[in-house]
C-alpha cells in the first residue's frame, strides 16, 4: 500500500479526552414547541437545536447554526440559550399550511427535520338545532376537514364534554348533542387539530 500525505487542517470544535468536540448530524436534535399553532399570520413556534457529536455529547457554542423552512413561515434567530441550545421562532403562515424544519450545523444539514403545522382558524361561528332533534348545525368560517381532527367542546354549567362531529365541511359542522344535555345555553368552541377557535358562541 502507498502514503497519502497533504496538508493538516485543523477541525473546530474543542476537544475533550479523545473526542473532537464537533457537531454530529445523526445525534444532534431539532425541537419544535408546540408542533401546531394558528394559521393567522403572528403565532409563534420555538425551535431549539441542539448539537451532540459524534457519541452523543453535548456540544456548547462557537459553532454556525442556522434554521430554514421546507414551507410557508419565517425564521428568526434567538442565539444560544443558558441551556446549551441554539433557538429560533418561526411565525406562522397566514394560511393553512406545513413546513418542514431544516438546520444545519457548521453547513451540515442535520438528520432530525420535524414537521411543524399552521391550521385553520376558526374565525366566525353560529349554532342552531336542526328541527326538534339533538342534531346541532355549526357554521364556522375557516374549517378544513384535511387540516386535523375536528372536535367541539361543549360547556354548560361549568361541565365540558368533547363531542366529535358526524359531518365537516369548509363552512361548518354538524354534531350530534348527548341526550341529557339540558336545553338553554351552552358555550361551544370549535377545535381544529388541537387549536380552539377565536369565537365562541
């Protein structure tokens, strides 16, 4: 066998025992909270990335890290955190939407590429019994039935009780109410995978 030889390059990072402190995609993280937000143009998500090596050590700061969407949204950096993580907002799309998390590491794109979601809101709603029955008729504006499981919560006399719709539709929902609910008011509020409407009635 011959002998490669050239010229040494240094590699960033600082070193501890016999490992080079020097971020590894495979073991580093990307960590969105939360994962769903409103699709209205200023919800936030955090984004903390943080950066292991090759064994899994946690890697301190001094290296380039930067966040992009695979998707609607903007990106804002934080800088590093007290807790050894480099953190980023996204704000939402005004429309509902996804978008993919994509960060790199000292131009290296990191493995971990969680999806984060922009969905519908809610922004008008009405209800009224279909004829005599305990069929319930709920126009919202804003719903999309792609979006997420559709749910609506109904309150009456400090009780909530989730009830899932047996039609949605873009321009509303249809739910069957329980037999015991009393007649009179009830608060009702519209949940598109897992965000509450704006309104209430």
């Amino acid at each position: 066998l011959g002998r490669v030889s050239g010229p040494v390059t240094s590699v960033p990072g600082s070193v501890y025992g016999a490992y080079v402190n020097v971020p590894d995609p495979r073991f580093s993280f990307v960590t969105p909270a939360p994962t769903r937000v409103p699709a209205d143009g200023a919800a936030v998500v955090e984004v903390d990335v943080q950066l292991n090596d090759e064994v899994g050590m946690l890697i301190g700061q001094g290296h380039d890290v930067s966040l992009a969407l695979d998707g609607p949204g903007t990106v804002a950096s934080l800088g590093f955190t007290a807790n050894s993580t480099y953190r980023f907002v996204v704000t939402a799309s005004a429309a509902p939407a996804s978008a993919r998390l994509l960060a790199t590491a000292d131009g290296r794109l990191l493995d971990a590429q969680p999806t984060i979601e922009f969905v519908p809101v809610v922004r008008a709603l009405s209800a009224a019994r279909i004829g005599l029955g305990v069929r319930l008729s709920i126009a919202a504006s804003g719903l999309d039935p792609a979006a997420g499981a559709t749910t609506v919560v109904v309150t009456q006399s400090g009780v909530s009780r989730t009830l899932v719709p047996v039609f949605v539709s873009g321009l509303g929902l249809v739910v069957d109410l329980p037999a015991d609910l009393a007649l009179g008011e009830a608060l009702l509020s519209v949940v598109v995978g897992g965000v509450a409407s704006d309104a209430e009635t």
